[in-house]
C-alpha cells in the first residue's frame, strides 16, 4: 500500500470531509480521486461505506448551504466572480444558466458530476429565489448521489486501482 492510501486511511474521514469541503468551496482540487480510494478502502475493511457518505454529503452541503445564501444576498456579482475563475468565463454562466433554466431546481441532482457548473450550481439556485426546502432536498440528493457513485466505482474496482499505485 502506497504512502498516499496510508496517509487516507489514518486521517480518513477528516481528510474526505475537509478535501470536498474545500473543492465545494470552489478551490480546483479535484475529489473523484479521493472518493474512488476511499471506496477501494472501504473494501478492504479500513475505512466504513456509511461515514464516508455522511462526511462527503455534509462536506457538500456546508459548502452548498454558504454558495446558496451568497447566491440569495450577492446574486450575479457572486456569480460573476465564481466564472472570472473559470478556463472559459463567457460560457460559464451561461451554460449552467440554461441548465438551469431547462431543468430547474432538479439540475442540483447532476450538477455535481459536470466540472465549472458544480461551483455555480448553488449560487445561481440561491440567486433564482429557489425554496430553502427545495434546494436542501436536491442538492442533498445530488451529493449523495455524487459522493456514493464515485465511492461504489472505488469499491468495485478496488484490485484495479491498487494496480494502477492507489
């Protein structure tokens, strides 16, 4: 076992929490890595299926909740700053815009999986006036979703990615 699954299953939990934690929060580090070992972990017993799904949605939803009620106070200014940091700051907006405005409340169920909307997702929900209750119950749904999908990939294909140096 490399050094990187030793240090993941010593400080775990609280490297999983804090790690999406702060992608949520919209730093470019990228989680699918970590959820994929920790579901590799979680099948040979050194780490637990159901706290890897509770930290991993309750990183998701601190760092949601704050984008959303930023959102609500802040609107398109928060939102204009969140593409400023964007590859493509034009598209950005208005890419997760037409998500939006094409599936609303519902896009927080797959925004998640696609990289630049995921950041936006929560402000632009806050700033369109969506319901506490509706953006709870979505976005909670989108992250586990989210956190348990990469984290059964992880599981099953855990002798794979031992092989590839987890």
């Amino acid at each position: 076992m490399n050094e990187t699954a030793e240090f993941v299953i010593r400080h775990g939990y609280a490297v999983l929490f804090f790690w999406i934690l702060a992608e949520q929060g919209a730093l470019p580090i990228p989680s699918i890595p970590l959820l994929l070992v920790c579901g590799a972990l979680a099948r040979t017993g050194h780490l637990s299926a159901a706290p890897i799904l509770f930290f991993g949605v309750l990183a998701c939803l601190i760092a949601d909740v704050a984008w959303f009620q930023l959102g609500r106070s802040r609107g398109s200014r928060i939102l204009g700053f969140l593409c400023r940091m964007a590859l493509e700051p034009d598209s950005c907006v208005r890419q997760t815009e037409n998500g939006f405005v094409r599936y609303g409340v519902r896009f927080l169920l797959v925004a998640k999986f696609v990289p630049g909307m995921n950041a936006l997702a929560a402000p632009l929900a806050g700033s369109s006036r969506v319901s506490w209750v509706h953006f709870l119950l979505f976005d909670t749904l989108g992250a586990a979703t989210f956190v348990s999908s990469w984290v059964i990939v992880g599981y099953l294909f855990s002798g794979q990615l031992e092989a590839v140096g987890m």
